[in-house]
C-alpha cells in the first residue's frame, strides 16, 4: 500500500513538472512566436516616410507626402490596410480633426 501511494505521488509529481514545462515553452517561445511574428509586409520607409495614427479607430495609414493646417490633415497618396496587404491609393485624403478625431503623425 505505501509503495502504491509513493508510485501515484512521483507519478503526480512529474506530471507536474512536466505540465510547468510545457506551459512554460509555450508561453515564452510558441505564443512570443504567433503574437511577433507578423506576416503582415508594411510598406517600405523609403515609400512612406511619415505614418499616421487616427487615435480614435486605431487605424493605421502610411505616406510620404502630407500638409497640416490647423486641424486638417492632407494626405497626397497613402497606404491603407486593405484585408491583409497595404494598399496603395493615389487619391488625395483629408483628415479633419473635428471629424476623425485626434490625427498623430510621425516619421518612420
């Protein structure tokens, strides 16, 4: 009988460690792996110098040639997140803070 409760504890015991183990590699290397590894391709800083962030969306646009004046943001060509690729549109877009929200831009 006790021979049969020190055989269930190891057994216990190892599954343990071996259930920490694994939980572990996944934790710092699988799921690290899934939440960087993007496989998302953004469109090249020589292309798209500046990005633009609407805070209230979150979206994410990128350009190379835009204005500010006051609360109006131009932009003169840009790439936007279209499914799973950047696209780009030659279109002019115009961004008004008093419409959109806050609109953050910063070079790349």
């Amino acid at each position: 009988m006790k021979k049969a409760i020190m055989i269930i504890l190891l057994f216990l015991l190892i599954s343990g460690v071996v259930y920490f183990g694994i939980s572990i590699y996944a934790n710092l290397v699988v799921f690290r792996e899934v939440a960087t590894g993007s496989t998302l391709e953004v469109p090249d800083a020589h292309e798209a110098g500046y990005i633009i962030k609407l805070v209230n969306t979150g979206r994410i646009l990128y350009t190379d040639n835009y204005t500010k004046e006051g609360t109006v943001c131009t932009l003169h060509g840009y790439w936007e997140l279209v499914e799973d690729e950047f696209v780009y549109r030659e279109q002019t877009l115009t961004l008004d803070e008093k419409l959109f929200g806050a609109v953050l831009v910063s070079i790349r």
